[in-house]
C-alpha cells in the first residue's frame, strides 16, 4: 500500500462508486437551497442531520425558482479532514476545486499549513486544478491510475503537473437566465441570447475562470460543437477516457454520449450530474464534456 493518500473534494461529481474504485476520499462542500445548509452529496444526510435532495429533487428545485447559493467550506474542515490521514502517519497529495470559482484551494493550504506545524516529518501537498465538476474529476481520475500503477509521491505531484493543462472542459449552457443570476452573463446579453435561442459554449482558462467562447444556436448545434472540439483538441480519444457531465438532461447526456461512440468510439466514457456547488450557477439542461488533449491558453 502507497505510504501517501489521494484526496479531492466533492466538485469533482464523481459517479457513484467511482470514488472507492480509485482509492481516493473527497471532502464534501456545501451549499444552500432556501436558509437550508446541505453537504454536496446527494441524497445523503448532511453534518447538521438534514439529507440532502438527490440529483432531480435538486434540479427540480431550482426550476421552482427556489433559492440556492454556495457556501465555501471552511479551514476547520479541512483540517479534520486531512488530520485523520496525517495521524496514522499518511502524506496527503490533495487536488482542489479550481481557485478561480470558489475558495477552496485556499482554505486547504490553510489547513495543511496549520497541520504541518504539529506534523512536521508529514507532507501534504495541495494542488489547484483550476477545474470543475468532472474536469476535475477526469483530472483526478489520471492521477488515481497513476498512483494505482505504483508512483511516488513525488512523482505523483510531477505527473500532476505536467498534465493539468490538457485537461479540457467545455460545457454547454442550456438556460442564459442562470448565468445572469449567478453574475456571469449580463442581463442584456442573456436577453438577446435567449430571444435568439443562443446556447454558450463556456469553458475554463488557464487560471480556472469561466469563460464564454462561442455562442451557437439551438441543441443540435451545441452538441455538435462539443463534439468537433474533441475531435480537434482531444488526444486519441479512442484510447483516452472521455468523461460526460448535465444537470439533469439525461436526454442530452444520452445524444451526446451516443454521438461520441458513433465518432470515436472511446474505451471508456463515465457519465454524472453536475453537483449542486456548481450547477446552482447553470441551472437545469446543461451538459458538459471533458477530455484529456490540447494545452489549454
């Protein structure tokens, strides 16, 4: 057994049972629907005794015009978390939801910085992935295989390094009206999108922001510009995993799934719901892909 752990958070939307095939544990983040403080973890009962909805009870809550927002995870947490590990005499390499979208990453190194103190012979490394939902997911993913097959600690942290930035995400937003609310879109342009049927195609820069890059009209359209970007910025995604996201469209998941095999025939496409943490900001009917591939700039 390695004499380190792989530890991540809760955004990486894992599907379920994923997380105990790679060997790895996630510190769940919160968010809250209505006053209501819920850990991110569908279906299952929170810290404070409240259970939290499942995928579509989310969702459908949000279609309600029901109020969700996100609350960051504070150091205490964390340092709970990561001491279990440190006492029985474990390092910690620990990949963080991305420092452009949440506090995350900065919280961790608070908590291990406070840990190493008392534990100075032990190492935690933490790591921003400047990623999200199962772009960090697929990220971690490659690291667990990696620490599976035998790497070091060290050169576990290399591996991690050297492909961060070929980790691609581009997501297809299904309602404008979320990203206005949430602050990402203004008003102006969410109406004329979506007076004009305009679907945004978003994807994450190199410091893990959210940016727009293109806007297409109509599903159709949308999903057919994911799957041109994988066959230009992807690397061999016949052989590369490919790893699909939505917020409760499984219709679209399934077409979009369908058209990847169709096209490229991928060994392995895991497929999940975007997290409440980050689907509280684009709403219900989007879907995402993520891919290992072009350097991201």
């Amino acid at each position: 057994m390695s004499d380190y752990v792989l530890l991540s958070d809760s955004t990486t939307d894992f599907p379920p049972g994923m997380t105990r095939e790679l060997d790895i544990a996630l510190v769940p983040l919160s968010y809250i629907v209505d006053g209501l403080v819920y850990d991110d973890v569908w279906g299952e009962r929170s810290e404070n005794g409240l259970v939290s909805p499942t995928a579509p009870e989310f969702y459908e809550l949000m279609r309600q015009g029901k109020t969700v927002t996100t609350s960051q995870v504070n150091t205490q947490r964390f340092y709970d978390f990561f001491l279990s590990y440190i006492a029985a005499g474990q390092d910690i390499v620990y990949v963080a939801f991305s420092s452009g979208l949440s506090g995350t990453y900065e919280q961790a190194c608070l908590a291990a910085k406070q840990l190493l103190e008392n534990y100075p012979e032990r190492r935690i490394t933490v790591i921003d992935s400047y990623l999200a939902s199962l772009g960090e997911g697929l990220y971690v993913y490659f690291a667990a295989q990696r620490r599976l097959a035998g790497a070091t600690y060290d050169e576990l942290i290399a591996y991690l390094m050297q492909i961060r930035m070929k980790m691609n995400g581009w997501v297809a937003v299904g309602d404008l009206n979320y990203l206005k609310q949430s602050g990402r879109l203004n008003a102006p342009t969410a109406l004329v999108g979506s007076m004009l049927k305009l679907k945004p195609i978003i994807t994450v820069d190199t410091i893990g922001r959210l940016i727009m890059t293109r806007a297409v009209r109509g599903k159709n359209r949308s999903l057919a510009t994911l799957i041109d970007l994988v066959a230009t910025k992807a690397d061999d995604p016949a052989h590369n995993p490919i790893f699909i996201s939505h917020t409760d469209c499984p219709e679209l998941e399934a077409e979009l799934h369908q058209m990847l095999e169709q096209r490229f025939a991928p060994q392995l496409i895991v497929t999940s719901y975007i997290g409440p943490v980050i689907g509280s900001h684009i709403g219900p009917g989007t879907v995402a892909l993520y891919f290992i591939g072009e350097e991201r700039h």
